[in-house]
C-alpha cells in the first residue's frame, strides 16, 4: 500500500486538492492521509459546490489541522511524500522556515528531512522578491515548486480539464500515472 498526504490549505483553488483526492480514490494500492486547513474549508464554501463533509469523505484517513501528534507528524509513518493543493503563501513560508505551528507544515517538513517528495501546488500572483525568496529556500529544503500552470498542448476544451492534467502532472512526480493525463506528442484529438 503506497500512502500519500495531501494538504489542502486556503489558497484559492481548493479544487486542486479535490481533484488529487477524486483521481486518488479509486486507485489500487493507493491510501491518501489528508489535512485541510480551515481557511480551505472557508475557501471552499466560495470556490465549489461540495460540502465540507463531502470533501472529507474522498479520503482514507483525515487528520485535525492543529493535531501535531497525527501519524504524519512522524518520520516514521512511511508515505511516499505530500501534495500540498493549493499551498498557500504562509504555507510556503512555514515550510521554507520549518516552522512547524500547524500539521501541514509539520507533516511537510517530516517528509522533507526524510527526504520524501513534496510537491507544494503554489498559488499565488504576482510575486514579489520576498514569495521568490521562500520558493528558493523551500526549494534548497528539498520541496518541489510547481504552480499550477495550465498546459494548452493537452488542448483543454474546459477549466476542469486544465484542473485534472495539472494535478495529474503534479501526481506524476510521486510516480503515480493517471491515463487522464495527456502527454506531450501523444494523439489529443477526440475520436
């Protein structure tokens, strides 16, 4: 059983760590561990029509935002790593900082000093040198930035096709291959 933990903070796009728990659920072999962070919750409540209930139930095990003595608070919890969909600045920050004052950043930075993936689905824009500076350093810690960029080869006919390939591409870096993800010079058209 490969376990992964998906942070879900308040960053607009709420939608990006839906869409990890939906591809992720029916997946064999696959047990996700998530924290979402109750400006996400809020977050939620203007960006989809789902429930915070129905959010939670998309995942194998959930885990209190504050509860710094969770499983996933612990080097020893074998995962393959984290997705943090959408990761919000101050999340970015407490990474890049290893200031550890909620379970995301906590579980975060376990991973990192155990040198599992994290992939931090960064949301924000503009930026200014200081966002820059914490995206160098998160990155000197061992996380992987990517913002989540639509990719138009794919030729998305919709925003929730841009939504599934960029968290499919993001899924791609734990080495879990999704077939609704198109790839570059593979067939786009429809037949």
């Amino acid at each position: 059983m490969q376990r992964i933990i998906i942070g879900i903070t308040g960053a607009s796009g709420v939608i990006y760590g839906i869409r990890a728990l939906q591809l992720l659920r029916d997946l064999p072999g696959i047990e996700t561990h998530v924290v979402i962070s109750p400006a996400a919750l809020r977050t939620a409540l203007h960006e989809v029509d789902m429930p915070a209930s129905e959010i939670q139930a998309l995942c194998d095990h959930e885990y209190k935002h504050k509860d710094i003595g969770a499983a996933i608070a612990s080097g020893s919890f074998r995962t393959a790593g984290m997705l943090v969909a959408p990761c919000s600045i101050k999340t970015l920050s407490g990474i890049a900082h290893c200031y550890d004052n909620d379970l995301i950043v906590r579980a975060a930075d376990v991973c990192l000093k155990e040198r599992r993936r994290v992939v931090l689905m960064l949301r924000e824009t503009p930026l200014h040198a200081g966002h820059i500076a914490l995206m160098d350093q998160a990155t000197r810690n061992g996380a992987i930035i990517m913002p989540p960029v639509p990719a138009f080869y794919s030729k998305p006919r919709s925003l929730d096709e841009m939504v599934t390939q960029s968290v499919g591409r993001a899924l791609d870096l734990f080495d879990i291959h999704l077939p609704v993800v198109r790839r570059w010079t593979e067939d786009t058209t429809e037949d």
